[in-house]
C-alpha cells in the first residue's frame, strides 16, 4: 500500500525509523521492495536528481509500479531526493510521488526559507510532503576551529522559525553525518546535544537523517581485495547511533552508500573469481540477495520490522 510519509512519521516517532534507500537500478528496486515484504516493514523509496538524469524518471517510476504488483503487500512511499526546484515541480506535477525533499540547504536562510516555501505550497495542493534541509551535510575535518565546525551543524536556533515560515513536513538537519563512504573524518559522530536541543524546540516534528550509511569494513576490505581501492579511513555511522538518534526524533534515515558499496563487492568478487563468464544475470542476482539480507537487518536495527 502506499502510504503518505506524514502517516509513516505519526506512526513511528520516537519508536522506530523507516529507511529511505536511493535506487537506481532494477535489481535496487527489486530487492528493496522484496525484503520490505518479508520484514513487513514500511520504507520510502527515493529517487535523487542524478538516478533520474540516469534512468529517466519515468523508467524508474515504471519499476516502482512494477515492484508494487510483484510485492503487493508492501507498505511503501515514493520520494524525491535532494531535489532542487526543477525536480521537486516535475515530481510534484507527475502524481507519482507522495513526497519531495527540496535541498536549498546551501542557500542562505531567507533565500532557503524561500525556495522551500514555494515548493512546499504546489506540493500541499497536491497533497504531497516535503523534507527541507537546514544545515550543512559535510564532514567535519580535524584541523577545524570549534567556530568552523559550529557553523557546519544545522543551528537549533533557527529551527522553529525555519519551519513556521516555510511549511516543510519534516527537517533533514545536520548534525555531524555527511554522505559517502567517508563519513566522521574528524573522529567525531553525531551531535547528539544538538539533536536533542533541535528536538526540544521542535517536540513531535519529524527529523531527517541523511548520511546514514554504516559503512561496513568488512565490505571496504572485500572490495580492495577484489582490486578496489578504497581509503582506509572509510568510516559510517555505528549502529548504536542509529538506534539512540530514533528517540531524539529522527524518524527518516537515507541509506545510499551502502547498496552502493554491496554493488561493488559482489561485482569486483564476481568478475575476479570467474573471469571466464560475461553474464549481467549471475552478480546481479547475488546482488539482490545480498541487498536483500542487507536490508532485513537495517529494518531490524531501525525497529521497523513488524510495523508496516
Ligand atoms: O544524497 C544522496 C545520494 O547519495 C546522492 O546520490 O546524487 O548520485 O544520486 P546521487
Ligand atoms: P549515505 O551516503 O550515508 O548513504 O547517505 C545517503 C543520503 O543521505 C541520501 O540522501
Ligand atoms: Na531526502
Ligand atoms: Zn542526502
């Protein structure tokens, strides 16, 4: 069933978190939207500007369609990802999404509250939610000054104000994740003083985790060993940070990393232990496997398993 992320967020403050994962492939939808089925798990599919300028957006919205009549019990919702205001009106305008994330989170903030607002008054005529962003998602590096770092996190002051004037259904907020597979690079993990200060002016008001990949080193390791070249310093966020973030209010979490890195295991893995093969069908199926188990155990660590 689809559901609006607005019943998604009512249902789960507080207790679980539902994951978003970015899809740009068949085999992603496939296996996402089978395990949601057997985790009875809810979750939101989300498409970034980059997977639609890939596919095409009505090449990935089919799948979506295609995946709802393979696994018709699934409890899901269709999003945009880090649109800007060219991707959030078409997404709007094409009926087949029930919520728009519009990132100005690198404008200023009237110019963010701005752009927001607009995008946020044609999606609630067609009863579509949006995620907006205050903040900036990106890492925080050793050499910084306290008043650099500061700067970086989304400031709990502004919260409130942010969300009166604009209308947003739920924050994507920065407080120390960063996307890829690089995350913490100053040893630091998520700002839970920040989170609760966010929270506490914002009591019951959905928060948005981007970055929230685990970035497992066994899998870094599995694809060096197949001739990757990924850095050592890779790094995600612990599972304990997840499963603690949840009761501060977080109740959507982006997971894109980690299918990515899952891709380049099984494929590295495959053509390096079967060189004499050329067949897309053979990795793209233990890809989907491995997605799939992959997924179980985020809807687990999310406690979403059950709540669809
Ligand atoms: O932030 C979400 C994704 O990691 C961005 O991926 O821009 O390649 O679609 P993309
Ligand atoms: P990761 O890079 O941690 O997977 O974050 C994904 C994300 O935030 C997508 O919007
Ligand atoms: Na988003
Ligand atoms: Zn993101």
């Amino acid at each position: 069933m689809r559901v609006s992320p607005k019943v998604f967020y009512e249902n789960c403050y507080g207790k679980y978190a539902i994951p978003a994962v970015n899809v740009f492939t068949m085999e992603q939808v496939h296996a996402l939207f089978s395990a949601g089925e057997k985790a009875d798990a809810p979750f939101i599919v989300q498409l970034t500007p980059a997977a639609r300028n890939y596919a095409d957006p009505r090449m990935l919205e089919a799948m979506i369609k295609g995946a709802v009549k393979i696994y018709p019990k699934v409890s899901y919702a269709v999003h945009l990802d880090h649109g800007d205001e060219t991707h959030a009106l078409d997404a709007i305008a094409s009926g087949n999404y029930q919520s728009v994330m519009i990132d100005a989170s690198h404008e200023d903030f009237v110019t963010n509250v701005a752009k927001t607002r607009t995008v946020v008054k044609k999606a609630h005529a067609s009863s579509v939610v949006v995620e907006a962003e205050l903040g900036v998602l990106s890492g925080v590096e050793d050499d910084m000054s306290v008043a650099e770092e500061l700067a970086k996190y989304t400031q709990p002051s502004q919260v409130e104000e942010f969300v009166a004037l604009t209308g947003c259904d739920s924050l994507a907020v920065a407080v120390g994740t960063s996307h890829g597979a690089y995350k913490f690079s100053g040893g630091k993990g998520i700002q839970f003083n920040i989170l609760k200060e966010i929270q506490s002016r914002l009591p019951n008001f959905p928060i948005v985790l981007h970055g929230g990949s685990a970035v497992n080193l066994v899998e870094i390791d599995r694809i060096n060993k197949a001739g990757g070249e990924l850095r050592e310093d890779a790094s995600g966020v612990p599972a304990d940070e997840i499963v603690q973030s949840i009761a501060f209010g977080v109740c959507k979490i982006n997971i894109a990393t980690d299918t990515r890195l899952l891709w380049t295991r099984v494929h590295r893995e495959f053509f390096r232990d079967i060189p004499e093969l050329f067949d897309p069908v053979i990795p793209g199926k233990v890809y989907m496997e491995e997605y799939e188990k992959f997924m179980l155990e985020k809807f687990d660590l999310f406690k979403a398993t059950g709540k669809s």
